[in-house]
C-alpha cells in the first residue's frame, strides 16, 4: 500500500507519497490554492486531481497534517483541517488518517538552511517538504516501525469513505 501525505496550509499545500515496507518517502508538489479559495471547495478538487494523477486507482491512503497545539490539544485550525478531512474522504473515496504535524515546517526549513537555495526557491518547496516530514513521522508510529520509534507517538484517527 501507498500513501499520501498532504501537508495543507492556508495558502499553499504540500504532497509527498510513500511507501513503509521501503520506508522511501518523496516530497512531490506545492499545490498554490488558498484553503479559503470558494469555502475550500477549489482546494478540495485539486488535490482529488493530483491524488488521481499520482495514484491512479492504486491502493493508497491519505495521511493529513493536523495543526496540534504544543500541548497536544486542538484548537481551531485542527478542527477546519479534520473538517476538511472528511469531505476529501467523501470526494476521493479513500481513507483519510491524520496525523500530528508539529514542527514539521520547522523540520523543512532546517533540512534546506545549508541548501544554497534562494528564499523563494526554500518557499516553492517547504510545504512539500513538510508533507514528507509528516509520512515519515506516520510510518515511524506504525506498530512494528523500526527499533527506538515509539508505536504510539503521533496517531491520531482515521475516516474512512
């Protein structure tokens, strides 16, 4: 099985596919639609599109990024994206997990800070970056993940169409 890791922001949101027997995660695009773009609906119906572009009719899930607070509570932001969870569930007929997303964007600038690239370059990548963090993050919490991950860190719950 495949995954998806979508890495959704206000302005712009990053995807990185993966795969946990290899354990190979790639960062893959920056979609540039704003979440509030016609109440998320233009969102929405890109990342179907790229979802169907990358996968095809393979057997994938979506892991989404879910904004928790530093104390592991959700505030508002995490309940637009579980909101937003669920109708891309319903329009990508795929299950949809989330998954703790702290200090991932900080993870991508760090991973880019000796990278020569300009601040515009950084700015085109990081979300996508970011997504890959994210499934990394996810496939470490996988039970039987490798030695010295913790099975439990980070999983959150899961819709399924």
């Amino acid at each position: 099985m495949r995954y998806l890791a979508i890495d959704l922001g206000d302005k712009r949101t990053g995807l990185a596919l993966g795969d946990p027997v290899t354990g190979i995660v790639s960062p893959i695009e920056v979609i540039e639609t704003p979440l509030a773009a016609n109440a998320g609906a233009q969102l929405l119906a890109d990342i179907v599109k790229r979802i169907e572009s990358h996968l095809g009719r393979a057997e994938a899930e979506l892991v989404l990024g879910l904004p928790l607070n530093m104390d592991g509570s959700e505030g508002p932001q995490a309940k637009k994206i579980r909101a937003f969870g669920e109708r891309l569930a319903a329009a990508s007929k795929r299950t949809v997990r989330f998954h703790d997303e702290r200090l991932t964007s900080v993870e991508a600038d760090w991973s880019m800070s000796q990278s020569g690239m300009t601040h515009k370059q950084k700015k085109e990548k990081r979300d996508a970056l970011a997504a890959a963090a994210i499934l990394r993050d996810y496939f470490a919490s996988l039970p039987g993940a490798t030695p010295g991950s913790d099975p439990s860190a980070g999983l959150g719950s899961s819709l399924s169409p």
